[in-house]
C-alpha cells in the first residue's frame, strides 16, 4: 500500500505554483503592532501553500478532496469545497475578494477530519500562507478568538507562551481564547489523548484503523475479544479491512481527551431457523405466553409451567441481533423442543382472546403472523461506533413565558448539566417584591418558586417582578431569557393539550395567505401576474398564487379562534423551480404543494426566509398550537428546465432556453425537444443507452433515485418502483453514496453572503444565507456531527433523516405529517422519528435557540402521522405503529377516497352520528406501541387535497358531528367556510380541491360556529382523547382531570355519574352557565345546529367570550 505524508497532500491541493507570492504579512506574521487594514475598503486574494510539517500515513488513494475556508470577526466564512485531489496532489487554489485585515485560513481534508490552520494578514492583492501543522496551534487560538472578538490587534506574542509543546490536536486552544488575556501556564493548556475501545465477535484476522494523526491499528488476533487503541481527540473515522486486507467498513467516530470511543464489530450469518419452533412477538416489554399446538402438544404445560401462572418459563427473552436485523421490541421463546409441528396457539394475556400463529417458527406482530422474518439477518460484517458524550454548555430555562401569571401559580427554573458537574446555579427576582437563591435550593436540578404564599408572599393583582436565572459548569456560565410577570388573580390555566385530542388545521401555504409579494416569483417562476399567458383558461391553475409564511404568520390570531391546536403545514422547504405539464398538458404544473422536492436544507424562496419560519413557530406556539409539517421521502421532485438550465445537468437538445422559459397556451408540454413523462430530453425515449451519460447520471440525482429510463431503474412492488412517474429514492439501500451532484453544483454557486439576484424573481432583498438550514451545518443529535451538506459514509435516506430532522433541531417543530408512508421501508420511518425526538429534546435544551412561547417546557414527544392511502382502520395495530413508529394514521373511511364525476371531484356529505361517536372511542384503549406517551391513533379527515371536498348544505351541523369526533381529527382549510371546489374543468381533479381561500367568508356565522365547537374541544381534551359515552366523556391524562356532556337531542342533558348535583357547568357554545339537579341539567339549543356543550371548565379562564 502506497504512503504519503501529509505534508505533502497540503502542497498539493494548495500549491498553486504559477502566482504563489509569499508576502510577509502573511508568511511572517506580526509580533508587534496594530493591523490597520482591517478596516480599509480593500480586497486581497489568498494563495494557500504547503511547508514542512509532522508527517502522517494515509492510503493516497482515499484523499479525493478537500475545502478552504477563510474566516475572521465580522466577515462572513469565505469557503471553497471539493477541491480535488489526485495522487495525493492537488490543483491548488487561490481565494479570491477576502476583506483585508487578519484572517484564519483553515484547511480540512474529505478522509480524515484534520483540521489545519494558519493566519494570514490579507493586504490588497495577492497573498500566500503556509498551512501545516506546525501553524495549526497558533491559527486555533485565533479560530476561537474571532468568534467573540477583533483579531487585529492581538499579536500572537500575547499567548504563544500559553501553547505547550505538543501536537496542535493535543492543545486546547478553546481555552486558551476564553482565558486570553488572563491566561495560565501552558501545561494548563494540554489535551490527554482520548482512548477507543475495540470490542469484537467472529472477527480474527480483522484489522482496526483509527485514521487519526496517530493512525493506530490492531489486528485482531482472536475470534473474539477487546482491544485498545489511543488517539488524539478529534472527529476521524475507523477504518475495518478483512484478513485480506480488503477495507470492508468505515464510520465516522469522535475521539475526546479523556474520554473511551467505543467500536463494535462482529461477523454473523445469523441463526439457522430450521427446524426449530420459535415464537417470535413484538411488544413494548417482554410479555408471558401460553402456548399449545392446535390438536397436539401443550407447550407450556411441557415446560413445567401452569396454564394461566406467570413463571420465569412463559417469560419471554429479548431477541438478539442473531436472530433479527433490527430486534429492539421483539420478544421470542424456543419450544424446539417440545413442538411436533402442528400450527400453535396461545395467549399473551390469559384473560384475552386465544391467537392463532403457524406452525414451525413464526412472527406475531400484534396485529397477525407470518413465517417470514420483518427484519431478516444478512451475513456480513457489523461496525457500530459508540461515541462519548461531551461536556457541552449547560442550560437554563425559567417558565412559564413572559406576561401575567396567577397568584396562585408558580414560577419553575429548570436547569440542564451539559453531560457535566454544575458547579454554580443562581436566580434573583427583581421589581415589586426582591428575593435570590442559590444552587442549594434546588431539587434535582428544578427550582420551583412559588408566586403567592410560601414563596414571593404576593397576593394582589398587578404587581411585576423579573426573573433572571443562570448556570455554570466547567465549559461555560449561560444565562437564562429573563422573564417578566405581571400578577393576576385568575385560576391557574393548565396546558390542556395532547395529542390524543389533536385538531389540526391543514393548509396548503400557496393558497392561503399573501404576506409579502416580493417572494411571489422566485427562481422565475410564472404566474398570471407576470406572464399574460397565464392569465387566462385554467393556465394558472397550479403555479404559484403567493402564499407564504409570512402571511401564514399574520393569519394565527384566525386559527386560534377557530380552536385549531394544530396546524400541518405542506414542506416549506425548497421545490423543483420549474414546472411539468399538468392535465394532460392543459395547464403548468410547479411544486406550490410542497411535494416536488429539490432540496431538504434550503427554505423555499417563495415560502420566506428561516428567520420568517422560526418566527412564524414561535408565534404560533405563543398560542398553544403545535407545528406540523409536511415531508417527503420517497420521492424527489420531477426534473424541470428551469432547474436544468441553472444548475447544469440533463439535456434538451439543440434547443435554446432561458430562465422562466413557459411555452405558449394550448398544449402546455414541458419537453421543448420530444419524450415522454414532462422530461426535456432531446427527442429520446426513456429506455436505452441514453440515460447512461454524464447529462442524468452523473450530474443530477444518480445513484439516489430510480426513474423512468435511467441507468438505475429497477421495479419492485410499492417500495421500489416509481409513484407516477416520480424519481424514487431508493430507501432501501444499505451502501454509502456521495451527495448528488446539482446539490453540491447548486450550494457552491449559491455563496450565503451573495444577493439573490431580482431578476430571478425574488425582489425581497435578501442573501442565499437567508433561506439556508443552519443546523445542518452543525448537526449534534441522534448520535451525529458535523456539516451533513458534506459527503458522508452513508445511504440516501441517511442523509434524508438528518436534513428533516434538522427542521425539529433549528425551530422545535412539533411533528410530522409523512407522504406516502406505505412507499418506504417502514424501518425508515422509525428512524427519522427517533431523529426527530432527540433533535426535539436537543432544541429544547439550547437556550440560543428562540422561544418566547414557553415551548421548550412542553412535555410531549415528538408526534409522527403517516399517509397510506385508503387506510380505514381505527385499531391501532400493525407495523405503522410499531415498526414505524408512526402514532396515527390519517383515516380515510369518512373522507373517502377518489370520488370523480365529469366536471371533478365530486363533493361529499359524510354520515357521522352518535353510533360513529360511540365506535371511535375505541380509540382511547389503544395501545402506546412506542411509549412515548401518545396512543396508537388516528387522523380523521372529511375534506383532502387528495381526494375531495366535503360539502352539504348544513355544513355547520358537519362541523358539530366532525370536531366532535373521538380521536384525532384534521380540518383542511375552508371546510369551516364551505370554501368551494376550484378548477372543476381543468382535467386534474386534485385541482378542483386546491383552490384559494376566500377571506371573504372567513368571519361568516359558519365559521363561527366551527370555532366555538373547536375551542370546546382545544380546552377539554375529553372530547377527543375521553372515555364513556358518545355524549358523557371523562379523561385523565397530560391535559388534566376533564368531564364533558355533548347535547344535541333537547335543551336538558343527563350529567348523571358524570358532575355532582349541585355543580356549575358551562356551556362552552355560548357561554352560560347553570347548576346541575337530580343528575341533569339544561340550557339553550341541544341540536347539530346549536349543540350543547358542557363542561366543569370555565370558558372565561381560558381568554373566551361570547
């Protein structure tokens, strides 16, 4: 195997040897003086040169890249990636317009994560600096330096005695900056190596790399056993060849000073199942089980066991990876040796109903069985790595948010360790009353202190105090958002909320609300308003019509009032900027509904700007409702002409296009040249040898996707063939695979600190920055790190589940409504939402992440909902919910499915009575497959964008029977209006249900009466999460203790068994209030049109009036 220094990989993807001018400020760096360039108006340009350095072995044939970036305070990070690197050389590379003044040059290769560093002191023009490790030290104190501070004037003098003589990865130059200028001696400033554990099964021969400086290796000279290897602290990666020499794996690792990295691997072929008779059963926690062949042996009995009696031998055992891919959640008992073959029989509770399974070995998941394994075995090598955790800032939360607060409440600090020793915690309350504490007076890190008696001592309305709170441990001291409280008399208010009793407002964003118009065209994009084209027929059927987040935003107070405690928003982030022909070529069809994906970790410019979706959560959140957003994984969007032209791939032949290319009216055929499918391709059909080029597969989505006629197309049932024509991501695979190629081409050419240019459309005035993730870049959940718009040793949806995620770890997103679930591999799904509770958990810990609604208080978990279509049942059971770990399923009975006629979707009157009441609260005994504290439920729907509108001439008695509803429900938007269909003739009947909505209607007497049903129900989650009755519902739970009675026969209603004689209940329909007798009680109304609605709770204390 060939080695090569790592001196010299540096002069060779930094030695651009035909203009390296070696300067002195650079190559020399000042020790004495001021650098007054830093704030001339002047640009230079940088030159990036090896030099001598402590060398390292690596395999030249691993390094394929590398990226410079240029920092310094107050300049945005100047980056160039993927530059390439050939025989462990490189082309060399100069920075271009780099603001003078004192600058930090760091280089990072693609193999190992080595960071090297140096400084450079930019003047006008031309510049070199040399890179190496021996300039490392140095440019990490002032890395960490300008990320609080001016550089230019702190000389290197000032803390190079600080530096010990170590390697620059064992100086901690962290704390070097934190001290500076008080810094200690420089032994103080020594990182100890970090130690990596090996341990391994079946693996002798195997030989383990730890691609540090250090580049340790052991080969294993036993089957199995543990070894030990040190390294120096830093993210690197572990490398596993075979006897052979063969590298058979490589993950990412994380080495910490004095920390253990462990590193798991082990060679299975899995256990050989034949002949054997193993139940296999899937369940929360290991169940007991009695067992017995149907005309033939008793199992258990066999056992030494007595039927009905719980011993250690109808305990079920965890199932090991022997005998499952992915066990977690399987239980399995071996009757081998009893069982004559026969089909088996048995119970998990001896009071419940016998199951039938088969004979032999079988799998039960909760709901049938099956003789073939969910998650089979394959033979081959497992790595897994277990990284350390590290000490982090810790964090301090005061709640509830600013505003009043009751006498009778109390104010709770919470505070969160950091993985590390909190050695100072302190609170002081300021303003009409003055009080501290101390980390003393804390319980289990929580500091509860009461407003009234026993705590503050206050006890009249109107008074203010506010509250300051901060935390230390050994990383830092983080203070808390001081929060200020005006004193009420009122009740205390719980938060009333659970997801068993969700009513979620969907809405597509396009067509809702306009909150700024200046985002109406982004990428070019056409509609009516600057196309004349478009302006008649049915041509602006499906562009863009300007909806936003913005518009969403000033839209809540809406929403609030309609009792909404939900809202599923479609994917906000970035579409195919192009269109595809839309009914059957009669109109252009663009991605304003968020499912034509281009890319997971951008906003959508016509959506608005991160900084307008980070408001537009925390607002709504300000209000109690939850965010729920729309994603895809299945499928990436169609590739379009405008995406073609911008971002270079595909091809469509000889013909001349430009940006916002939109061909005449009349047949509306997005292939300017010939094919099929909305695919420009210069006439070819999708089959042959075509697709085999640099135009498709090398330079748009690849190996990621199967799609039409390319290269890697493959069919195979719903998992893994093509939804209408979509590219499908192939969510099976298991091998690593490098970021498609427009991504990387579409990120290097979009730099953050750039204008969107106005003639694309998008005249707001902001940067590419401005609609870019941040928390891609600094991924820190579900196990990972790093900048995942990297290349990763990883599989498509890999990528995939990190990029969504990311939306729960910037903005504390509540949940997700997932497209086509029953098109991805159900194991899938339940990764993206354990992703997604640890991002959620890791949100809710970082006090620089915004929430002034409390949020971060919120107890729940993160909530998954899943679209399979037609699904029908309210049961709970089956993969969805265990594999999946979905916890509900958008329900189809009521809503229905595809309903055309000639002119479009039909409309729809569903049937729901109390008989549809009384059978969906079945619900509420579901089970909690994941227990994460949500029941296994549903999502009820009487209008879809899928399928139809549901509309009646008595849409408020719909309204009644709908929101009244065990379970989950989903309103989507203008039902509360009878918003009308749209589009009826323009050949997609989808069409007739996406229509705008009409503001007009929105303060009508309609939707009025939604509203007053819905905040019923937001307020008192034993309506939709209750048990009893379909018209006498009680609940206990996360919302509180709740009663409620629901009339709708006749002005008196039978609370009997439900409140007390003699209590006061409300009528949350219109505000009255009256005192139950002999087991009743009677107000105005009891019918669909003015239901009675009742409850202990008063409407007043939740802000209602009437």
């Amino acid at each position: 195997m060939k080695k090569i220094s790592f001196r010299n990989i540096l002069a060779g993807f930094t030695g651009l040897a035909l203009f390296a001018l070696p300067l002195a400020s650079c190559a020399n760096l000042s020790d004495s003086g001021t650098n007054s360039l830093e704030s001339a108006p002047e640009y230079g340009s940088i030159t990036i040169n090896g030099g001598d350095s402590a060398s390292r072995s690596l395999d030249v044939g691993t390094l394929t890249s590398a990226s410079v970036t240029v920092s310094g305070y107050g300049i945005k990070d100047i980056v160039k990636n993927d530059i390439a690197i050939s025989d462990g050389k490189g082309e060399g590379i100069t920075i271009e317009n780099i603001p003078v003044g004192r600058r930090v040059v760091t280089v990072k290769s693609n193999v190992d994560g080595a960071v090297l560093r140096a400084v450079c002191d930019v003047v006008a023009g031309p510049n070199s600096v040399s890179v190496n490790w021996a300039s490392t030290a140095v440019g990490n104190v002032y890395w960490w330096l300008a990320k609080k501070q001016e550089i230019s004037s702190i000389e290197k003098t000032g803390f190079e005695t600080a530096i010990p003589a170590v390697h620059a990865s064992l100086v901690n130059a962290e704390a070097i900056a934190n001290d500076y200028p008080a810094l200690k001696t420089a032994e103080n400033y020594i990182l100890s190596y970090g130690s990596v554990t090996v341990n391994y099964k079946n693996t002798k021969g195997y030989t383990v790399q730890v691609t540090d400086i250090a580049s340790e290796k052991t080969t294993l000279s036993n089957a199995d056993g543990t070894e030990n290897l040190k390294g120096y602290p830093g993210e690197w990666k572990v490398k596993v060849f075979d006897e052979g020499g063969e590298l058979k794996e490589t993950k990412d690792l994380l080495i910490a000073a004095g920390k253990t990295t462990k590193i798991n691997l082990e060679y299975g072929e899995g256990a050989d199942l034949t002949g054997k008779t193993i139940i296999f059963v899937k369940a929360n926690s290991a169940p007991d089980i009695w067992a017995w062949e149907v005309d033939g042996v008793a199992l258990t009995q066999k056992t030494g066991s007595t039927w009905g009696t719980s011993s250690s031998a109808t305990k079920m055992s965890a199932v090991t990876s022997e005998y499952m891919a992915e066990p977690s959640g399987w239980y399995m008992i071996d009757y081998t040796a009893s069982a004559t073959g026969k089909t088996i029989a048995f119970k998990l509770n001896w009071s419940d109903p016998e199951i039938t399974g088969k004979a032999g070995t079988f799998w039960y998941d909760g709901s049938s069985s099956s003789s073939e394994n969910p998650s089979p075995v394959v033979a081959g090598l497992k790595v897994s790595v277990e990284n350390p955790q590290l000490p982090i800032a810790p964090n301090v939360a005061i709640s509830p948010a600013s505003g009043e607060i009751s006498v009778k409440d109390s104010i709770t600090v919470t505070l969160s360790n950091g993985n590390d020793t909190i050695s100072d915690a302190s609170v002081t309350i300021s303003g009409d009353v003055s009080k501290t504490y101390s980390y003393s007076d804390f319980t289990n890190d929580v500091l509860k202190i009461k407003v009234g008696e026993g705590g503050l001592g206050l006890s009249e309305a109107g008074k203010s105090i506010t509250v300051n709170a901060s935390v230390t441990n050994s990383v830092k001291t983080v203070s808390a958002e001081a929060k200020s409280y005006t004193t009420n008399v009122k009740p205390v208010v719980k938060d009333t909320f659970t997801w068993d009793n969700v009513n979620c407002y969907f809405v597509l964003t396009d067509r809702f609300a306009n909150g700024d118009t200046g985002n109406d065209h982004s990428y070019y994009r056409q509609n009516k308003d600057n196309n004349q084209t478009l302006a008649s027929g049915y041509n602006n059927v499906a562009t863009f019509h300007g909806g936003d987040i913005k518009g969403l935003t000033e839209k809540l107070g809406y929403l609030n009032n309609l009792g909404v405690n939900a809202i599923w928003i479609t994917a906000p982030y970035e579409q195919a900027h192009g269109w595809c022909q839309g009914g059957g070529n009669g109109f252009p069809h663009y991605a304003f509904h968020g499912y034509y994906t281009q890319d997971w970790t951008y906003m959508d410019q016509n959506m608005g700007t991160i900084e307008e979706f980070r408001t537009f959560v925390n607002e709504a959140h300000k209000l109690g409702i939850r965010v729920v957003m729309d994603v895809v994984i299945n499928h990436t969007g169609y590739n379009t002409v405008e995406d073609m032209l911008t971002y270079k791939f595909g091809n469509y032949g000889a013909v001349t296009m430009s940006h916002g290319w939109c061909q005449n009216a009349g047949n509306w055929n997005a292939n300017p040249n010939g094919g099929e499918k909305g695919n420009p391709v210069n006439g070819y059909n999708f089959n042959g040898d075509y697709w085999k080029n640099d135009y498709w597969d090398n330079s748009w989505w690849g190996c990621w996707i199967r799609s039409f006629g390319f290269s890697n197309y493959e069919t195979g049932g719903e998992l893994c063939s093509s939804l209408a024509g979509l590219p499908d991501v192939r969510t099976e695979m298991t091998d690593s695979v490098k970021i498609p190629a427009f991504l990387k081409t579409k990120w290097e050419s979009e730099p953050d600190a750039s204008l969107v240019p106005s003639e694309s459309g998008n005249t707001c005035g902001n940067k590419y920055g401005d609609y870019k993730l941040p928390s891609v870049a600094s991924v820190d959940w579900y196990g990972k790190t790093g900048d995942w718009r990297r290349d990763k040793e990883c599989a498509p949806t890999d990528y995939q589940i990190i990029w969504l995620s990311a939306w729960v770890r910037e903005f504390g997103i509540d949940g997700f409504r997932c497209d086509t679930a029953k098109h991805v591999h159900m194991y899938r799904w339940g990764q993206l939402k354990e992703a997604c509770q640890s991002a959620l958990e890791a949100w809710r810990k970082d006090s620089s992440k915004t929430d002034t609604a409390g949020a971060k208080e919120w107890t729940e978990n993160f909530w998954m909902t899943g679209e399979c279509f037609d699904w029908k049942s309210i049961e709970g059971k089956g993969e969805y919910y265990t594999t999946g770990k979905f916890d509900s399923m958008i329900e189809f009975s009521i809503g229905g499915g595809n309903h055309w006629e000639s002119s479009g979707y039909a409309y729809h009157s569903p049937s729901i009575d109390e008989d549809k009441w009384q059978n969906y609260l079945k619900i509420n005994s579901n089970e909690d497959s994941d227990s994460n504290g949500n029941r296994n439920n549903v999502l009820t729907y009487i209008s879809s964008h899928d399928t139809r509108l549901s509309r009646w001439s008595k849409q408020d008695e719909l309204g009644t029977m709908f929101v009244l509803l065990p379970g989950g429900i989903q309103i989507y938007y203008g039902d509360e209006t009878s918003r009308e269909k749209a589009y009826t003739d323009c050949g997609d009947g989808d069409m007739a249900t996406r229509g705008d909505f009409d503001w007009s209607k929105a303060d009508g007497a309609l939707t009025a009466h939604w509203g007053k049903i819905g905040n019923f129900r937001k307020y008192n989650p034993a309506v939709g999460a209750g048990s009893g009755s379909a018209t006498k519902r009680t609940y206990t739970g996360k919302g509180g203790t709740n009663k409620v009675a629901i009339g709708i026969n006749g002005p008196e209603i039978d609370v009997s068994n439900l409140f007390a004689d003699g209590t006061t209940v409300y009528n949350w329909y219109d505000g009255s209030h009256a005192l139950v007798s002999n087991g009743s009680v009677s107000f105005s109304g009891g019918s669909k049109k003015q239901p009675i609605l009742v409850s202990e709770r008063n409407p007043a204390d939740y802000g209602l009036s009437f």
